[in-house]
C-alpha cells in the first residue's frame, strides 16, 4: 500500500465518502446501500469535571458533552460517521470488534492516512454483528484515549428479548495529579512491566454513579473497558447477574457471575435480576488486586415487577464462520519481551522504547516503517493461532476485522467464547479458530496501550 501524503489525504477521504463500504472489500462485508445521514464526530479539547471537586483541563473527546456519546447501531443496517479533527494533532477512528472493510478500520499507514487537524473523514459500513463495542483513536493512541478518546458502541438487533431496562458503563482511568491535572500518561519502568495504572477511576466519567432501575426487574447491563491499562475481576454484590455475552457475542450456554476477569479492550453483558425491595442496592465491583472498588451501584425503584432471569429467550448468536479445524493452518503466535532500541519516529504510533515483541519483532504499528505481515492468509480458509505467553504479565491480545472462537486452553478447561479480544495469563497457552473472511491488512496487538506501542504489535495480511 503506497503511503498517503497530506496532499493526497483529501483525495482520499474523499474517495472513501463517495464509495463508503465499497472500498475493495468482497461478499457480506461489502454492502452496497446508500450510506444514511452521517453521525457526526468532532474531536476536541475541553474541560471536564471527573474529580468531582476541579475542571480537568485538556481532556481530549468526540462532541461537546463530555463523555464521547454511546452510538447505537443496528445489526445489518448501513451506518456513517464523518469525523472532523478538532485536535492539535492527527487521529482516526477505529472501531473495536466492528467486522468491516478494511478501509473503515482507522489505522494510520495500513488502511487509512492520518487526518490532521480540521480535516474530516468518513467512515460508513454496516454492522454485521449485534452486542456492545466501542470506538478510539489508533493514533497517539495513549495520550489520546488516556485524555478521554474512548466511547461505546451498542449494536442492536431488535429482536432481542426485552429487559426492563438497559445500563450502558464506560469503565476507565485517568492519570491525574493531586489538581485534577494530567500527569505523565507512562512511566517507562511501568511499561516494561504490566503497564502504567490510573489515579483516579471512574464510570461514565463519573466517581461510582448511581442508576435506578426497576425493582424485580431485569436490567441488561453493558460494561466495557476502555481503559488503556487496568484489568478488571467482576464481581457483583447484592443481585442475582448472569452472564450473557462476551466480547459483543452471547456467550455459548449462560452463567452465573461469580468472578470475571477481563482486560483493557473487553466488554461483558450482565442480566442482573434486580432485588424485590425499594431501595436496595446492587453494586458492581472490581476486586481485582490489592484495592476492591466499587464501580457503579443500581438502586431498586418501584414495586417489585417480579422477573425472573430464567424467563430471558436466548440472544441471537452473530453470523460469525466457524474454523474447519481438519483444514486450518496453524499460525504461532509468540509473545516476549524484547530489548531493541527503538526511536520516537512516528506522530502516532511510538514512545521511544521497545519492550515488547510479537513473534520475536517488535513494532510500535501506527508508523510507516511497516514490517512485513506477520503471516499471509487466504481469504475464506481457516487457521487456528497457536498463542503463548512467554512474559510474565497478562496481554489482552486484539485481533481487528475478524472474530475468532476460544479452541483450548493450558488453563484448564475454556468456553468456545467468539470474541476479538483474548486476555492471555502469563506462560499460557491458547488457540484461538477462525476463517480469514475479510480482506486486507489486520492488526493484531496488546490492548494495553503502553505494550502495543512499545513492540506488542503485527499484522496479518488477508489477499
Ligand atoms: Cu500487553
């Protein structure tokens, strides 16, 4: 793919707001409708008040309200966006666990050129699948999604059994000192380890927020990290939870919540049963660590409507392919730590170190001195990635433009979960299945930002 220059940029968003999901990409991903009136997104610089007590300044964010909106989607149905950069500097917009054209994906040099400041792009494709999923930037990727970048994505399918009522909760950090003012966003001795960890957390950009919803009742509720660094173990006190969907997929066969751990990039579905009595309060925690923190809390309104879990019809599963395990090429998939030097070459995509190495290269991504794939794939065959973790820290593994299905596990005994985010635990050893059904160049990387831009990054090509 030849690098775009600025001049060439216009050209190109151009192109791509003309022909939308036309762009080179054959079968079901390559709808042809007329793209709708599209959704605009402008990033910009503004105050906002996390701490509860001073303005943050230079929170970075998509609109004028503070937190960046929840889209809401609809399965099957063409859907536009057209950012405009606000910013003092280039971004893009990828959108996380979203199957579409290669062109739509958002990553500066392999599928999109940067848009600078006061340049727009467009984005359209149609959602093939249903759940919850989210949107950031791939470029300055730990500053801009640490300063704010960060928003959820809920695709419907409006046949979906009805709740009483649904809770959407971005979950994340900030790195603020004692003023409520950013501080350094990394810490390098931290990046060589499990990353560099928030001061303040929050939940809708809000210290423990308070919902009501229907005492009785059942509340779907969806939660997704967006955080850059921290992983989380769910637990949840006082209601009866039950696991539907992982990852924007339902989970294969139903589970009670006892506890979930799940790293930065991942969303988990909740049926929460909702208790009996006026006033009582359910509350979701993260009790992973030294620290248990509350999250965010549901207080019962209302006489009880007296609902109950069982009675919930299954969501639908995505029309997602299933690997031919008889067929499939195996791909290993080797995560280390790697002590190249590396230079701050790059407006979005390097700190200036390499720690990090998939398959023994490290590269930061999001740069133009691209490396080769890391394997070519053809298009509608399956393979089967044979990953393991030689660090000793989790690595929440993103695939782009494809979901995969969870085979086996060292572990123990795994779920045939179908996801695009796989939370790796130190000397594991997983595979993970799935058919290349979409065309182009795909990243693969840590979504511990400080990892994936300091070597925790590859690429597949699918031709
Ligand atoms: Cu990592």
């Amino acid at each position: 793919m030849a690098i775009l220059t600025r001049r060439n940029l216009l050209k190109a968003s151009a192109v791509a707001g003309v022909y939308g999901v036309g762009l080179g990409v054959a079968g079901r991903f390559n709808r042809a409708e007329a793209a709708p009136e599209p959704r605009l997104l402008k990033t910009q610089t503004i105050q906002a008040n996390i701490t509860g007590t001073e303005m943050t300044r230079d929170v970075m964010t998509y609109g004028s309200d503070g937190m960046p909106p929840v889209l809401r989607l609809r399965q099957g149905e063409p859907f536009a966006a057209r950012l405009i950069n606000g910013l003092a500097e280039p971004t893009t917009i990828h959108w996380h666990g979203l199957r579409l054209p290669n062109a739509m994906d958002g990553v500066p040099f392999l599928t999109q050129p940067y848009v600078y400041t006061d340049e727009i792009f467009d984005y359209a494709f149609t959602p093939p699948d249903a759940g919850t999923f989210w949107y950031h930037p791939h470029c300055n990727t730990l500053v801009q999604m640490g300063h704010g970048m960060t928003g959820v994505i809920v695709v419907d399918n409006p046949k979906d059994p009805q709740f009483d009522a649904e809770i959407v909760v971005n979950l994340r950090d900030w790195r603020l000192g004692g003023d409520g003012q950013f501080i350094a966003q990394y810490r390098p001795r931290d990046t060589a380890k499990a990353g560099t960890y928030g001061t303040v957390r929050s939940a809708n950009w809000q210290l423990e927020p308070h919902y009501d919803a229907p005492a009785g009742g059942l509340v779907r509720l969806r939660l997704a990290i967006t955080d850059v660094t921290r992983i989380y173990s769910f637990k949840v006190e006082g209601g009866e939870a039950t696991v539907i969907a992982i990852d924007g997929n339902p989970v294969p066969k139903r589970f009670p919540l006892d506890v979930l751990q799940l790293g930065p990039g991942q969303r988990l579905e909740l049926a929460i049963r909702m208790p009996d009595s006026e006033g009582a309060m359910v509350s979701i925690e993260d009790i992973h660590g030294t620290n248990p923190t509350v999250l965010t809390k549901l207080r019962a309104v209302g006489s009880s409507l007296k609902r109950n879990v069982g009675d919930l019809a299954p969501l639908a599963f995505n029309p997602v392919q299933k690997a031919d395990l008889g067929s499939a090429e195996h791909i290993p998939v080797i995560l280390s730590a790697s002590a190249e030097n590396a230079t701050a070459d790059s407006i979005c995509g390097s700190l200036g170190y390499n720690f990090w190495a998939i398959n023994k290269v490290p590269w930061s991504g999001d740069k133009p001195d691209r490396t080769a794939p890391m394997a070519e794939l053809k298009l509608g065959k399956s393979y089967v990635f044979d990953m393991e973790n030689l660090t000793p820290h989790s690595h929440p593994i993103h695939l782009h433009g494809m979901s995969f299905t969870v085979l086996s596990s060292t572990t123990g005994a795994v779920q045939p979960f179908v996801s695009d985010t796989y939370l790796i635990q130190p000397n594991e050893k997983v595979q993970l299945g799935f058919v290349a059904d979409n065309l182009g160049d795909w990243l693969l990387h840590c979504h511990i930002i400080e990892h994936q831009e300091t070597g925790m990054t590859s690429y597949l090509r699918v031709v």
